[in-house]
C-alpha cells in the first residue's frame, strides 16, 4: 500500500463535490448545511443532548468536506456551556485537498467564520492522526485517515454519539460491514445516540443486533427517510479498548494536576490540561524553567521517518502536530527555516523518497537526492515553553522529596511544604529515577554539546546525523552524544570536525572568536522511544503477570496494579521538541478521560510497563 493517502476522484456539479469512485455526492445539492442539521444533529438529539455536560464526545465515519464538522461547531458555539469541552473524532479514506475543501466549502457563507478556522488547520495528507484544536470553542476535531476497518478496532474510548456518514451502502459497502458496527457499539458511551441518512435494512439489522434501538425518521429534502438509534443499556456491548490489556490506563478526572519539571516535556502536558480548563502547578527544581536540555538557545524540529512498525504512525503524528503547535506561536518561537537531509549509507532516506508518506509541500526530494523537509524548522524552546505556561501556576525553586497516593488524589512533600493534587505527573527528564514510582524505568542519560557562531551564513538547516541551523545570523551546530562528562573544548573540537564534514564551506567561514556552546543531558530509553502513561506498580505487576516468564498467558480478572494518578512522560532523547507536544496531548486525554488520537498500538510501545513486561519475557529466553 502506498505511503500517502489516496486523494478522491472528484467531479464536481457546479460547487458540490461528487466522488467517482463511490458515484456519490457528498453533501446535498439542495442545502448541505441544512442537511447536516436536520440529519445528524437532529437525529442524535442535538444540541439539547450536551446542554447540561462538561465534555461530550462525537465520532464521525466520513469526514469527507468537514461540513457535518462545521454544523456542530456552530451549533456549540451557540449553545454550550462556557467551561464545557466538544471532543469530535472523524474518520476518513480518502481526504480532500484544502482547495477542493475550500470550493466546495464557500457556498455556506452563514458559518464562514467557522469555515476559515477549519481550512486555517487544514487536515495533512498523511496516514497519521491529527488534533485541532478550536481555542475560542473549548472544542476539538481529531482526524484518522484511513479505512474505518483499520481505525476502528484500534481506538479507544467512549462516545456520545455517532454521525454515519459514508458513501451509501450499496457504493461503499465496506463502510457498513458488521465488524465496523460492533466497533462503534464498543465505542459508545451508555444511552449513545447514532444517525444516518441510510434506511437499508442490512445496516438496520446491524445495528439492532450490536444493542442499538432503531427508528425511521422523516428524510431530507427528497429522501423519504433517515435513521436514528440509541445504545440499549439493557443489552450494552463492551466499551473503551478493544480486548485486554495488562499494561494500566484510567482516567483522574482531576480538576488540579501538579507536574514535576519546567522543561519542554513537562510544559507541553501543561499547555493540554489547561486548554481544558484543568488547574496546573508546575513544580521545578532549579532556579528558573528550561535549566536542562530544553535550555539551549534553540533545537531543531524535523520528523522521525520510520517505515513500518507501532511507533511509525506516532513518529508521523507527533512531527505534523509539533509543527502546527510552534507554527501557531509566530516567527519570534519558530524559524521554519526548512531542513535538508543528506542521504546516508543506507538506503532507507531513497526508499521514503520513492514512495513518500507526507505531500510534497512538507517532504520533497532535492536534485542532490537529498529529502527536503519545508515546514521543519528551529525552535526557541525557553520563548515556547513560556508560552505553553502562560495559564499554569510555576513554582521554580521547588524540590519534590516524595510522592504519596491517597483515597482521593496525590500529596507531594517538597521543600516548599506538602502540595494536594488529584494527580502528578512526573516531567523530570534524566531525574525519573529519583521517584520511586518511577524508578524501575530504565533511563539512560547522554551528554549533548552544542556550538553557535557568527561568520557563517547558511539558508537551510543541514543534517546528517549531526546538524548545522541558521541562527542568530550566524549557524548553530552539534550534538555530540556522550555517556560520560566530556571536557566543553573535546566536544567542541568534535562539533567542528564534524561539521566540515557535513558542509565544509560553513566550516571554513565560522569565527572562531564568537563560539558559544552549552551541553545538558538528554533522556533516552534503551529502545530509544519515549515514555507516557499511567505508571504501575512495578513489584505488583511483576508478581501479578509471573507467568509471562514462564511462557504462559496471564488469566488474570484484577486490573493492572497501578500509581492512582501518577503519570510519566520522559525518555524524549534528542527529540523532545518534536515529541513533546504530541505527547502531552496524549497524557491529558487520558487524564481527562477522552478518546485518545493514537492508535492502542502506539500506546503500548509508549507505556513505561512495556520495561516490566520485557523483563519478564527476558526470564523466559
């Protein structure tokens, strides 16, 4: 299969879109807008349904133009709560160009300031999860490109109520299958409610037999009827993720959250919760925010692209949704300068080039055979992560001696006194190993040296492994990667060495009088992944799951032993600009009790029990 999304084959009947391959329109000719309304908003009892909640959720199998998206936004916007939280989730196979959205969009002038924000955050062209969100709204669209039968099974959660609407039936079978429609009874929320324009009897029998109570409705325009359902709670299917799992996740519902570490890890999680109205203390031990790694003048954002396994879809998603993130926070935070990446010995940056997995307006090959990556770019971190904590409570100066759980939440005894939380996360880069909930993660630290210089000019970043950056007029280069303390002048000789490497030209023109450098240690995890989630109890997970090492599967009926509201983010490496962001999003929806944006794949091979359930598997061999 090839690495980018299919783009539909269009034909268009003045402004309305009409897919050929489906032989399908995607919006009424008479009145779209007015169709999304009365079908899908009105059939799941919109928006009287969330009038009285503080989140609700939506999911949406057909994306297609955004405009079922765009209703309900304008029917949020007019109706919620002011402290309430709109999370919407859409799957699509075959996702529009922004200009096409854009045709096919300017026809609704009535929402056209809605419009603007959605083609503003225009989904990527890329087989990766995406999350917008809509500040001014407390909302937020997360799109899943690709087939409903590969999404489904892999997501988790529990929504409120379901919009159906992919091509019909009979042109587009394999969107109303009976595996999608046992997925969607396992994604509801108790009492969910469901609406479609089909009334085919195969998709209501589905439907009947997965506890879902069905009724016609009047149709719109010329169709005579529609569907609407509700989830039966006295015949309820299985919620949340899809099988079992030994790894622990739970929801805090926590309305105060205290992170220990001011870095771009802890900073990132803060910026997720208190978009969500959650209160935050950001507890740091040095002096001021960004003292480690994340205080280098700058650091460099560009992708990880990894051609298959569990983290390549993660890898993608964090890259596209750090670049959003500093995008939105203007020029003086974020250069994107573009980065240059200069083929290696091996043959895998050829192999992505032949077969791409982002447009060519992000990921280009260059007449060298170089890839170019045009939205990557140099990030500020200290000006970022000030900005991420601009709603956050920071309190620098902080060491935290101990964590304790209760009944009700989490204490910390720190030096300033004992600080009550309804959970913790720890953000404290190589210093994860100072807490004992944490301890067992195996964290390794190395040592990055970095240079900046004038003399120099340089109009894109450079990488091979190491880097060169446009910086200050000047270029800034490195990193060395050392176990152990290395003397400031034998990293910077090896920076220098290497850069005449990598651009000679560079090298030669630097002015060895205006040199500067700066080393910190990054985290980095033996399996070089980072690390997020609900932290276990390592003793009691080892003792609860023993009969992994005997090669045996665990029949186990208790749940995962884990820390009641402690969480861990860490294990970033060279790569926690790129990482952070996405991650932190990560963490708060699981704190927050929402439907997650990556896949239970990618949130396995992020959890810190996959070192536990290593360990054990190691006995075995």
């Amino acid at each position: 299969m090839p690495r980018l999304p299919p783009l539909p084959d269009l034909l268009w009947d003045a402004d309305v879109p009409h897919a050929a391959t489906f032989d399908d329109v995607y919006f009424s000719r008479g009145g779209g807008l007015s169709e999304s309304e009365a079908v899908f908003l009105a059939g799941c009892g919109l928006p009287e349904a969330w009038r009285a909640r503080d989140r609700f959720a939506i999911c949406e199998l057909g994306f297609g133009s955004g405009l079922n998206i765009l209703a309900t936004l304008n029917a949020w916007k007019k109706t919620r709560l002011p402290h309430a939280q709109l999370h919407i989730s859409s799957l699509e196979a075959f996702p529009l160009a922004e200009t096409d959205a854009a045709r096919a969009l300017a026809q609704f002038p009535d929402i056209s300031d809605i419009v603007s924000l959605l083609l503003q955050h225009w989904p990527v062209r890329a087989y990766a999860s995406q999350r917008i969100w809509f500040d001014a709204l407390n909302a937020s669209l997360t799109l899943h490109i690709g087939e409903a039968e590969t999404i489904l099974p892999g997501m988790t959660g529990a929504f409120d109520a379901w919009f159906l609407d992919g091509f019909a039936p009979a042109r587009n079978p394999a969107m109303w299958t009976e595996t999608i429609v046992a997925e969607i009874a396992r994604l509801s929320a108790p009492n969910a409610r469901l609406a479609t324009f089909t009334v085919a009897g195969d998709v209501r029998r589905r439907l009947q037999r997965v506890g879902f109570e069905v009724s016609k409705r009047p149709g719109f325009g010329a169709k005579r009827e529609r569907l609407e359902a509700r989830l039966n709670l006295a015949n309820p299917s299985p919620q949340g993720r899809k099988g079992e799992t030994i790894y622990p996740y739970a929801a805090a519902n926590s309305k105060r959250v205290a992170i220990i570490g001011a870095g771009i890890a802890g900073a990132s999680t803060a910026l997720a919760l208190t978009r969500r109205g959650v209160e935050v203390i950001v507890l740091e031990q040095a002096s001021d925010i960004a003292a480690g790694a994340s205080g280098n003048p700058a650091g460099l954002v560009m992708p990880r692209l990894d051609r298959d396994g569990p983290l390549r879809a993660f890898f993608l998603a964090a890259y596209i949704d750090a670049i959003r993130t500093y995008e939105a926070l203007g020029e003086g935070i974020f250069t994107p300068c573009g980065v240059e990446e200069l083929p290696r010995e091996t043959d895998a940056l050829a192999d992505l080039l032949s077969d791409p997995p982002l447009p060519e307006d992000w990921f280009a090959e260059m007449p060298s055979g170089a890839a170019l990556h045009a939205r990557a770019g140099l990030v500020r971190p200290r000006a970022a992560i000030e900005a991420f904590l601009r709603s956050a409570d920071v309190r620098c100066g902080v060491k935290v001696r101990a964590i304790e759980t209760t009944a009700t939440g989490v204490i910390l005894r720190s030096s300033a006194g004992d600080i009550e939380a309804d959970a913790t996360i720890i953000a404290s880069g190589a210093a994860l190993a100072h807490f004992e909930p944490s301890r067992f993660i195996p964290i390794e630290r190395s040592r990055g040296q970095i240079e900046w210089a004038q003399g120099a000019h340089i109009e894109r970043a450079i990488t091979r492994g190491s880097y060169a950056a446009p910086f200050d007029g000047g270029v800034l280069f490195g990193a060395t990667f050392d176990r152990d303390e290395t003397p400031e002048a034998d990293a910077r000789a090896r920076n220098l060495a290497v850069l005449a490497e990598l651009a000679p030209d560079i090298a030669a023109r630097i002015d060895a009088n205006s040199l500067h450098s700066r080393a910190s240690w990054r985290a980095t995890t033996p399996d070089r992944a980072p690390v997020a989630g609900l932290l276990p109890i390592a003793e009691a997970w080892l003792e609860q799951y023993a009969a992994i090492a005997n090669g045996r599967e665990p029949s186990v009926a208790a749940p995962p032993p884990a820390h009641r509201g402690v969480y861990v983010i860490g294990g970033l490496g060279a790569r926690g600009l790129t990482f952070a962001p996405l991650l932190g999003e990560r963490l708060a929806s699981e704190i927050c009790g929402e439907p997650q944006l990556l896949q239970c794949d990618a949130l396995d091979a992020l959890h810190p029990a996959r070192f536990l359930h290593r360990a054990l598997k190691r006995k075995l061999i």
